[in-house]
C-alpha cells in the first residue's frame, strides 16, 4: 500500500473497484481485495520481540517488509524464521529511522527495551504509519502520554502487547462477571510469584563486535557496557526498564482492573478509571545482585466513586511456589463469590468457595496481531487501544514505581496524571534529562 493516508486509500480503492469490476468482472476483483497484505517492518527482533516476528510472519495478512536490530546475530535469526514461513526474504536495516521514513510500510512493530517503546513509536505516527508496541506503552509517565497524544494528532492505530486483551478466555471471563454473579466487589488483586534468579555482579566490558551500543543507549544516561545491562536483563534497572512491575505485572494488572471494571459496571456504576491515591511498600530484599528495581513489592490502589475500590498488586519473584493456584494472575471479589484469573484458565467460585463455573485458553499472541491488522484496515480501535486500555494500564505500573521508590503514598490526579503537590513524585513521571540526540519530539 502507498504512503497516503489510510482513509483515502479505502476511497480510491472503492473507486477503482467499481472501474474493475465493470471491465474485469466481480469475482476477479473480489480475489484481488483478498490478497491485499499490510506491509509490516520490525524494530528489534530477539527477546519477546522474536516472538512477535513468528507471530507476525504466521499471519496471512501480513507482509514483513523490513527488520531492523542492532544485533547482527538477532536479525540473521529473524530474516530467518521470516524467509522459513512466509518464503520472502525481507531487507535489513540498522537504523530504525529509515523504516519510519519508508514509503513501502504501512505499520510498524516495536519490540525494543522499555526505554526505545516511545521515540520509535512517536516517529512512526508522524509519519502516518501505524504502530504495534510492547509493553509498558514508554519508559515513564510522560512518555506514554506523548505517544497517546502522537497517536490522536496524527489519526494512528496503536495496540500494545498485553495479548490478554484479544484471548478468548478472557473474554469469557469478563462475560461471567458482567452476569453480577459475583454481586458487590470493593476488591481485587494481581500479583507475580514466578520465580527468577540473581543476576550476579559482573564487571563493566566492551560492548559486542558490531553492536552501536551508544544507539542502544539512546536517551539513557551514558554508562560503561554491562553485559547485564544489555540483552535480557536491562528491565532490571532504571534507566531502561520499569522492573517487573512494568514487565510482567502489567499483564496481570491489566486484566484485573478490566475485570474489576467489569465487576462495578455489572452493579451500574461507571467504569473504573483512574486510581487516586497510591502507595507501596518494597524493595531490593532478596537478591544480593545489580538489579536495582524491587523484587519483593506490595503496591496499593484506591478508586474513587460512591463505594470506593481497592486493588494491590503483590510481588514475589523468589518464590517457588503458586498462590491461589496460579504463578501470576488476577482476581476479584464480591460478596455473593470471586473469580481467579490465570495466564490460561479462570475458575469462578461461591459461597464456602464451591466451584461454579471455568474455562480456559491460551494468551491470545494470535489473536491480538490479527486485531491489530484488522482494525489498521478498519480504522477501529483495538483491544488494548494506547489511549483507552494500554496507557492507563501502564500508569499503573509507573505511578506504582514511584510510590516504591518514594516509599509513601502519592495521590494522581487522573486527568493530568500529574501528583497533587508533590515535586519529588513529579521529577520521575519523566527523566531528568533525555541524551542528545533522542530526545522526544515535541507534538
């Protein structure tokens, strides 16, 4: 598809239609509709983003276009798979900004470290490409809030990857509890016990052959290499990861404040919204290592409205063990019973925790690209839409942060999404300073 603006192909694609099918005849014109691809480009390939590579290459409607890593050994791997199921062969770049200015690409797949989520994707809508970007939406507050804004602006889709939003498990969940048959819920929780292990303390190094670790850095703080702060361990520092709290509790806080949300709007009251006041308790307790975001956390959120709402999140990533059946999940109660949400089933219980119903499915990986290709075709917006779902899950995982590294409560105002009278809260919802020349542009 060209560079023009996606409205005004599906008008002159009606148009031409109607001159084809006039002269062609319909059922020729009908297959030539079919075959029509979204051209895709990749911004990182190893990681989860590997598996987005897979995910992406197994849809039909998909053309991989592009890849772009700035691990020569990572994009060997992905041109790879692509060339293995698709049959094509998709060209190589190094420096992401030439995707963002190609004319062959309709959307763009962001699976970078955290601190790499915003500049790519911001660019990306400035240049009236849609954009498919992991989670958590940016490295902070302010960020997320420029991409949600990039995204209006410029009339992009943007989905973010907590596939959670397209599994039909979930869904069925949320069916369950929209029935009222849990009754009045104040309360929900999410939590992570999945063990991980220490990253030791290993000395400063020369970045690898071929690697331009400067660019990898990016608006981070220049710092001698670490092999720790490079692939597969950078979430566990700050100047480019949000911890697991930003890593996999977003998944597991996304799906309880959908079902929480559900669960109140089942007794007629408004959606849930924003959380007002925040706090937390935590830290670096277990592991004698360089990680320097918490490994033991408990964060706390109040919602206003007529009855108030609780949510927590719990943290324990050196436990060998599940809680309430589930390594990582979500769960809510009410007074008449709760529900209990795992990775790839849920079970809701009674009075006296009798069994009622369940069900079960997996993450939904497929499920979400092919709504994500859909609604870049339809214009709609996607399940786990930036501004709608993904930004205000994300907030979440930022604010809960903050209040970590504070170590007290602060109270968000949820238009601004600024802390009342707080300057210290405030100085994190962004960096003290974005390294020259990544800063983010202006909208």
């Amino acid at each position: 598809m060209s560079s023009l603006s996606r409205r005004d192909f599906f008008h002159s694609a009606a148009a031409a239609t109607a001159v084809t099918a006039a002269t062609l005849g319909f059922e020729q014109v009908a297959k030539a509709s079919a075959s029509e691809r979204v051209r895709v480009a990749h911004v990182a390939t190893g990681g989860r983003a590997a598996s987005l590579v897979s995910s992406f290459s197994a849809n039909k409607e998909v053309e991989i276009v592009a890849v772009c890593d700035l691990d020569p050994s990572r994009l060997e791997k992905a041109v790879a798979t692509i060339e293995k199921v698709t049959g094509k062969k998709p060209r190589i770049e190094k420096d992401y900004r030439k995707l963002i200015d190609a004319k062959d690409i309709d959307a763009v797949v962001v699976g970078t470290p955290d601190h790499w989520h915003a500049l790519p994707t911001i660019l990306a809508c400035m240049n009236g490409k849609d954009v498919y970007v992991e989670k958590p939406d940016g490295h902070n507050i302010e960020e997320g809030r420029r991409m949600v804004a990039t995204a209006k602006k410029h009339n992009r889709i943007i989905q973010m990857g907590t596939q959670n939003r397209s599994a039909q498990r979930m869904f069925d969940a949320i069916e369950y509890i929209r029935s009222g048959a849990l009754g009045k819920c104040l309360f929900a929780k999410a939590w992570e016990s999945s063990k991980q292990g220490s990253i030791g303390r290993p000395a400063d190094s020369d970045p690898p052959p071929g690697i331009d670790y400067d660019l990898w850095l990016g608006s981070a703080p220049k710092r001698p290499f670490n092999v720790r702060r490079f692939h597969g361990h950078w979430r566990w520092f700050y100047d480019y990861g949000t911890g697991d709290l930003g890593n996999d509790g977003v998944h597991r806080l996304d799906m309880a404040r959908w079902a929480l949300s559900a669960a109140v709007e089942a007794q007629g009251e408004a959606p849930l919204g924003m959380p007002t006041v925040i706090s937390a308790v935590g830290g670096k307790w277990y592991f004698d290592d360089m990680q320097e975001w918490p490994d033991s956390l408990q964060v706390t959120y109040q919602y206003p409205g007529t009855t108030p709402k609780i949510l927590t999140y719990e943290m324990r990533v050196w436990a060998p063990y599940s809680y309430l059946g589930e390594s990582e999940g979500a769960a809510v109660f009410g007074d008449k019973g709760y529900i209990i949400i795992g990775n790839q089933r849920w079970r809701a219980f009674g009075p006296n925790n009798k069994d009622v119903q369940s069900g079960s499915g997996d993450y939904g990986d497929a499920a979400h690209v092919q709504n994500f290709i859909d609604c870049v075709k339809s214009r709609k917006r996607p399940n786990a839409d930036l501004e709608t779902v993904g930004h205000p899950s994300s907030v979440l995982c930022h604010a809960g942060n903050v209040a970590s590294r504070l170590g007290r409560t602060i109270k968000l105002d949820p238009v601004t999404e600024t802390f009342i009278d707080d300057k210290e809260a405030n100085e994190l919802r962004t960096r003290p300073e974005y390294r020259k020349p990544y800063e983010l542009p202006n909208v």
